[in-house]
C-alpha cells in the first residue's frame, strides 16, 4: 500500500533540528515534486521549547518537552535524533528502534562509537538508520561513497572535517593574530561554541574521521586509538615559515591502509598551496578520496550551520520515505560494508619531511645543541630559517626542515630536546603532505 504521508518526529530543535525543519517548509515544492509522499512534521519535542522561536513553522505541529510522545506515537515514521551527545540520543535512538521507527541523526560522537551496534540494530528490524549530516555537513560525502564510488577500491582520505578549525586557522594566516584571539573572534561570529574543545582538540575531527574510515574501508577502530592533535599549539610565525615553503597549515585528517593496516590520523599538517586542500578557506571542509580505479575525487562544501545541515538531514528523511513508498526496506548498509571488521590503528611509520618550530631562549650555541641531537638520530637538516622581524632574543621561534625521517626517528630526537633547559616551548613538529 502506498503511504500518502510520512510523519516525522523531532527531537532536539537546535541548530540541526530547526534548520531541517526550515528546508522541509522552504524546499516544500521542490522536494514534493521529487517525492510522492507528503513528508509532514508532526511533533518537535525540546526540552525548552517554551524557549524557542517557533512562529515561522507553518505545519500544525505538536509541541513537547517529552520525548515519549514522539517515540510512542504509532503514528511517527521517522524519528530525527537532533539533541547530539551520548545520552539520552543513544537511549532514544534505541526506543525509536523497539517502535519500528526510522531513524535519521548528525550525531558523529553517537556513531563514531555505538554505530556498529545501532546499525546492526537496525538492519535486523528492517530500518533505517540515515547518518549524511553526521560527516561534513552538507557535503553529502557518505551517499558518495556509499553509493558513488561503491565500486571503488579506496587507497586514501584526506579530509579538512572541521569547520571551525579551518576558520581560525585561515584567519590566523590572514591577519597574523594569536590562537587566543582568533578563537575569541571565531565564538562572537557564531564559528565556535562557548566550550571549543571538541572542535580545537581535533576531538570532532577524529569522531568524523573514524565514520569515513568504516566507510572507506569497512574498518573500525575505538576513538582512543586515533592519533590526535589539536591547533592550540599553533602561532602566526608558524604560518609565516610555512609560508616560506610554499605551504599552508591545515587539520588535516588522513584514513589509509598501509600494508593491511589501518593508518588514521588527526595533526596539523603543511600542506603544499598547489594541493586543492589548500584551498579550503574559512569555515568549509574538504575531502579528497584517492581510488585505485577511478583516481581522484574532491568533495568541498560548507561542514556545518543550519541550512547545509538541514540538506543533509531532508535528504536522508527523502530517502527512507521513499523506500517506505516502496515497500521498504533500506537499500545498503548503514556503513557502506555489509560486515565492518574492528582494526587495530597502525603508527605512520614511513619516512616523511617535516618542520620543526623551535622556541628558544637564545644564546650561543642553541642551533649547534639541536642539529648534533637531531645528527645523533640520524636525522638530516634541509634548513634553518629565523623570520628577520623577530628580535626578542629571549623568545625567538625559529624552524627548522627536515629531510625525510620516520615520525619514531623525530619522536626519539625531540624527547631528548625537549630536557634541553634553553627551550621555552614544547617543539611544534608538522608532517609536510608532499602528494596531496
Ligand atoms: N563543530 C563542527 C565544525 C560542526 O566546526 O565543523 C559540527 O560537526
């Protein structure tokens, strides 16, 4: 029997819930000339809903601060979980689940660690359980490789995931101000939230990073076990010798497999300006997916707000309704792989260039110390540049490139230089990213 409607819940009417809720009501023409349905809000539960601007919503909807009434109305087809975090959207997720509801989400913490078992809950009951906002926001980055490039052999990922990051980074290298200050710019334009953690520890990245490296590569992996760097560490002068090397800093994230083994990281990283990930300015993400077959493909959009979340997440509504048009059920696994494998991460262990920052307080034979350590370590010096503009002596960063060197050759090097008493920073060490 054909449904005339599909009713959705919501749950959570934040920035995710209202901006899905807006496209519904703005896309209306659009999405009911590509879909037979009626696709209708029917409850939006929030815990301060009296709080909230609900005027603009057309829809005759029901308002609640109980989630019981979406979850237990027989009548609700799609439940959008849009309150983020662990608990309760895990407990929820799992009663929308015993209800036969479907189940649509952008929570990448929930996923990166429940998702196996929720997906395969949902595939038993015959569900669907629709993640596309999860990763990169509007880009529609899992269909691609769910669907796109299924037949795809993938060797590698490069990803800027984080909008926020980009953004202060971007901005640091354009105006040459501090981390601190940048950030505090980003929070009064709404980039960054109160408590940035998440975004400048490069948590959400690796969250983000773990979701496409399933879907890469049907590997899983827990979150610990992902290397993981923020940005706090970084200064202007850093972007001023990147700049030297034809160079920019991104987070970049990196998924391959090397020799069998997972590879995942999360780091600041140089990145080369002829890379296209160069390009990646201000609040937008970016991922690059190398194929064995097809080659290259680049993915670029706008990784949070509202709208492009609100795509997202209707999308995933329009592909559940109409798969319930059609007698259901979900047409491909949640993750891509029928069956997900749990990996081990493996370290980068291959030799690669990098730069090193120093921080010093200056005197006579500082640079004779470090090069004899980094000598000692079989480490090879390409050059040594200090930004003539800096001229305080008893703070004075200068860096340092190195010719190829394993990660464990640098880390051993750098521990010993870490003792030394005439360093005032930890060492800022970059991967530079050749080939990308
Ligand atoms: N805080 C994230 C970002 C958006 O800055 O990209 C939500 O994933």
């Amino acid at each position: 029997m054909r449904k005339e409607i599909v009713n959705i819940g919501f749950l959570g009417f934040g920035t995710v819930g209202s901006g899905a809720v807006r496209i519904l009501q703005e896309n209306n023409v659009e999405i009911s000339s590509r879909l037979s349905p009626r696709l209708k809000v029917k409850t939006i539960c929030s815990p301060n809903i009296a709080k909230r601007d609900t005027s603009w919503v057309r829809d005759e909807v029901k308002y609640t601060t109980d989630p019981n009434v979406v979850l237990n109305d027989p009548e609700i087809d799609i439940v959008v979980e849009a309150i983020g975090g662990r608990e309760p959207a895990l407990s929820y997720i799992n009663q929308a689940f015993e209800q036969n509801k479907n189940v649509v989400t952008a929570n990448k913490l929930l996923l990166a660690q429940e998702g196996i078992n929720l997906a395969k809950l949902a595939a038993s009951k015959k569900l669907s359980l629709a993640i596309e906002a999860s990763v990169a926001g509007g880009i529609p980055i899992l269909n691609a490789i769910r669907e796109g490039i299924a037949a795809e052999k993938i060797v590698s990922l490069y990803g800027i995931l984080n909008g926020t990051t980009n953004f202060i980074l971007t901005e640091m290298e354009k105006s040459g101000a501090a981390f601190d200050i940048t950030l505090a710019q980003a929070q009064r334009l709404g980039y960054a939230e109160a408590d940035p953690t998440l975004d400048i520890e490069g948590l959400d990245a690796r969250d983000k990073l773990a979701i496409l490296s399933m879907f890469c590569f049907g590997r899983y992996t827990s979150l610990e076990e992902i290397p993981t760097q923020g940005i706090t560490q970084l200064t202007p002068i850093d972007f001023v010798y990147a700049n030297q090397a034809r160079c920019t800093i991104k987070l970049l994230c990196m998924a391959k497999i090397v020799d069998n083994d997972l590879l995942l990281s999360v780091a600041p990283t140089m990145v080369p300006h002829n890379s296209l990930l160069a390009k990646v300015n201000g609040s937008f993400n970016a991922i690059m997916i190398t194929g064995a077959s097809g080659g290259q493909t680049f993915y670029y959009g706008r990784g949070a707000g509202s709208g492009p979340t609100g795509i997202a997440v209707v999308s995933d509504i329009i592909r559940i309704a109409r798969e319930l048009t059609n007698g259901h059920t979900s047409l491909s696994s949640t993750f891509s792989f029928q069956n997900l494998e749990k990996s081990n991460v493996t370290e980068l262990s291959q030799p690669y260039s990098f730069s090193v920052r120093f921080t010093v307080n200056n005197h006579l034979g500082v640079v004779a110390k470090l090069a004899s350590i980094l000598s000692e370590n079989n480490i090879n010096i390409h050059s040594i540049s200090q930004d003539k503009l800096l001229t305080d002596k008893t703070n004075l960063s200068f860096v340092t490139m190195l010719e190829p060197t394993t990660p464990q050759q640098l880390h051993k090097a750098l521990e010993e230089i870490k003792k030394l008493d005439f360093l005032i920073q930890t060492p800022l060490a970059m991967r530079i990213e050749e080939n990308i």
